[in-house]
C-alpha cells in the first residue's frame, strides 16, 4: 500500500474512536460508553464495515481504556484494537490485530519518546519515536487531540500537530481547520478538512471530519479507511463512517 494513505489511515482514521453515547452503564468509579459506527463505500454507498468500540471512563470523564472491534457485512469479528489512555491523554498504548493478514501494530510505551511497533507475518519492527514538539496524537488519541484544540478550529486557526503512526513507524506533521457549519439530522455540526502538513497534501485526498458544534462527538468521517478490502488486500480508499441514528438494515455484529 502507498505510504500517503497509510499516513493517513493509521493516523487520522482512529479519529472515529469518538465519545457518543449509543448505550452506556455505570458504576461508582467508572462508566462504560459503547460508540457504533456504519462504514460505506463513499462513491458506490456499498456497506463494508460496522465498528464497535467499548470504552471505560472515570468519574470526571477521562476515557481510560478501550476496545474496538470490526465486524464484516456477515457480523464476522475481522479486526480487534485494545487501548490504554491512563499514561497519556493523545497518545494511548495499543494493540490493533488483523489475524487474517497476519498484522499486528502499537504503541507499547510513551516516556519520553513513544515506542512503536508493527508486525507483518510474523517480522516485526520497532522504533521510538519524539513525542515533542507538542501538540501530539497516536491512533484514537487524536479525537481527545481534536476535543482539546476545538476552540481554536472552531475560531478559524489552522492548528498543526504532530501524529504518531505506528504502522509507519514514523511520526507525520499534520494540520486541520475548519471548513463549514452544517446541520447534520437536526444537529448543528462544524465539518473539518485534516491533512498532512507538508508536500504529501499534494497527492493524497484530505480527510474530512464532521463534530457537533461543541467539538464533542465524532458524527460523520469521510476518507481512506483503517481496514483492508478483503478482495483487494488494500484499505478501502474512501468510504464515509456515521456514528449516531438509527442502524442500517445490512450492519451485523454481536448485540447485547
């Protein structure tokens, strides 16, 4: 796969890790959120994928941990994500497997620098990684990134970050602004244009995220997906992920 859509999709794609409120449980020192998510071919409106993602957060609203799952149009389970926000707020140590490709990447530390891995068939690489200059994200942590920057995207500032990628082993310098307001099923929502911040924006498509106004919830995501088309061995080049509303007909995964 071309290195611009890996950037990409291992980066700013885990951005989908959002906090929406689909089903949640509670208990006295922590609560569960359960976030859906419905995957379309962007072009031909073909439904690819569903994610569930469970995540654990503390009293005061700090997401501590999580797991998400990728069920296939059948319900089959075809990959797994595991993450761990208490060592760092934007950069969460992970775990993705993809068993059928034989894939595995993460991050397994992140003081001072981040330590990434990949494995592919078994051979695995790993590099540590600068964490400074910050602002900086890894995997989903950039949704927590995007919540701590809104009012400045939501002022109209270009904001510039650095994004971890543990499936390049390499850290990418990445900027977002905001592009319009609109209104999404009766909810106001600001839509937002993410993309690299050097000469690779020449050649690969931005990835458009829409957030409610507040910056608070991941409704819609639109760009190169983070799961690979099992037809081609590639991840989906453009596919659009709603989160929120009512499930569509063809969406199949495990239902308490």
């Amino acid at each position: 796969m071309p290195l611009p859509r890996l950037v990409l999709s291992s980066a700013v794609r885990a951005a989908c890790l959002a906090v929406w409120m689909w089903g949640s449980t509670a208990t006295a020192q922590t609560t569960s959120d359960t976030v859906v998510g419905f995957a379309r071919d962007l072009t031909t409106e073909r439904y690819l994928y569903t994610e569930v993602h469970e995540l654990s957060s503390a009293p005061d609203g700090r997401v501590l941990s999580g797991v998400s799952r990728y069920f296939d149009p059948q319900g089959r389970e075809v990959a797994r994500k595991t993450l761990d926000y208490r060592f760092h707020r934007t950069v969460p140590r992970y775990r993705l497997d993809i068993p059928a490709q034989g894939y595995a990447e993460g991050i397994v530390a992140e003081n001072p620098d981040a330590v990434a891995f990949k494995s592919y068939k078994g051979k695995e690489e790993r590099r540590s990684l600068p964490m400074a200059p910050a602002p900086v994200a890894a995997d989903s942590g950039f949704n927590q990134l995007i919540m701590d920057l809104w009012p400045r995207i939501r002022a109209g500032e270009t904001v510039r970050f650095g994004l971890i990628v543990a499936g390049r082993t390499a850290r990418y310098e990445f900027r977002a602004r905001r592009m319009e307001d609109v209104t999404i099923q009766g909810t106001a929502a600001t839509r937002v244009r993410v993309e690299p911040d050097s000469v690779l924006r020449f050649v690969v498509d931005p990835i458009v995220l829409t957030y409610d106004i507040a910056g608070t919830r991941l409704m819609v995501y639109e760009g190169v997906s983070n799961i690979l088309d099992p037809e081609t061995g590639k991840v989906y080049p453009k596919v659009r992920i709603t989160y929120g509303g009512p499930a569509p007909a063809e969406a199949r995964w495990p239902r308490p």
